[in-house]
C-alpha cells in the first residue's frame, strides 16, 4: 500500500510538472510574439495606406487581444488544452476583425505583398543553391531533386497554414513532421560527406548570424 501511494504520488508530481512547462512555454512563446511577433504583419499594414480611422480601429482592436491575452496568463484554473483552444479562438477573431476593416482594394493590395515576398523567397533560395552546388560539389541532378523536394514540401506548408479546419497546434505539429520527413528524404539525395558539409555550413552561419546581432 505504501507502494502505491508513493507511486501515485510521482506520477501526480510529474503530471503537475509536466503541465507547468507546457504553460512556462505557451508563455514565453507569447511573450516573442508580443515583443517581434507584430513585425512582419506591421510592415505589411504600412504599405497598404491604411487610413486613420483604420489605423485606430487596428491598435483598438490588438490591444483588446493584448489584454485578453494577459487575462488568460493569469487563469491558473483551465487546463493546458483549454488555454491553447482559448488563444486560437481569440487569435482567429482578432484576425477576422483585422481583415474586416481593410477595403477591396487593399485586401488586393495585401494578396499583391504576399506573391511579391514569395519571389523574393524564390530568388533567395536560388542564390542558396547556388552556393550548396559549389560548396558541396552537387551534381545536376542532386540540385534539380532538391529543388523539387523544396517546391513539393513549399506547396504542402502553404496548404497546411491555409487549412482553416486546423487549429494552430495542429498545424505545427503538421509542419513539424513535413520537416523531419523532408529531412529525411535530403539524407537520400546527398552522400555522408555533403550531409556533413552542409551541417558545418548551417553551424558556421548559425555563428554569423550571433555575431551580427551583437
């Protein structure tokens, strides 16, 4: 009997603890959104001329999602799973309301933005894989099957981030295991040497990125 209550007694420690690091994450995770997380829809809402009353009505409604935020860091009594669904609700509305203030033409003007950053993604990834060929010594074929791995795994992460029917923790987890496969399937392409290599190159970049942000 004592035994088991000891038993019972870790598993209730490790259950409680559990759940605490899953709520310190969720919450350091709002924390960066809260501080940089604004930055990219922020610079996109600047090239759409949005009017002051837009303007207005946009901060209104981000502070009322900011406050509805902190109102729920400090619920201690929901679970880890009610939280989550919580966010996600409140996030869809802020969103719904957002797009709701923007005119046709400026809803045309976002859906411009959004094709003009996928060729700057594009022109970026070509430059990359030109410098993958001659640092790694690929082939033509090596660079022609990872150029389709990388179009076929950009079309499925698009599909993902717009199936409405996810909630944000499902897509993660989706784009998680599309990553790890693509991951796998790049081991097939490239030999042990260049799988090597191409570590070294992500460390040493790793490295510069530090070193330019201090």
């Amino acid at each position: 009997m004592k035994k088991l209550l000891v038993s019972l007694l870790a598993i209730t420690v490790i259950s409680f603890s559990a759940i605490a690091q899953e709520k310190r994450a969720m919450k350091h995770h709002d924390e960066k959104m809260l501080k940089g997380g604004k930055k990219g829809p922020d610079k996109m809402m600047k090239e759409l001329n949005l009017s002051d009353a837009q303007k207005s009505q946009v901060k209104a409604i981000r502070e009322d999602h900011r406050k509805q935020m902190q109102a729920l860091k400090q619920n201690d009594k929901m679970t880890v799973k009610e939280m989550k669904d919580r966010k996600e609700a409140i996030r869809k509305d802020e969103k719904a309301k957002i797009d709701g203030l923007l005119t046709s033409e400026q809803k045309a003007k976002m859906a411009e933005l959004k094709v003009q950053r996928e060729a700057r993604e594009k022109v970026h990834y070509d430059k990359k894989m030109v410098e993958m060929k001659s640092k790694l010594s690929l082939t033509d074929d090596q660079v022609a099957r990872l150029k389709s791995l990388h179009e076929s795994n950009d079309a499925k992460m698009k599909s993902i981030k717009e199936d409405q029917t996810l909630n944000r923790d499902a897509k993660k987890q989706q784009l998680e295991a599309l990553r790890n496969k693509a991951q796998e399937e790049r081991k097939t392409i490239l030999n042990a040497d260049q799988l090597k290599k191409m570590e070294e190159m992500k460390k040493g970049g790793g490295k510069g990125r530090k070193q330019q942000t201090k």
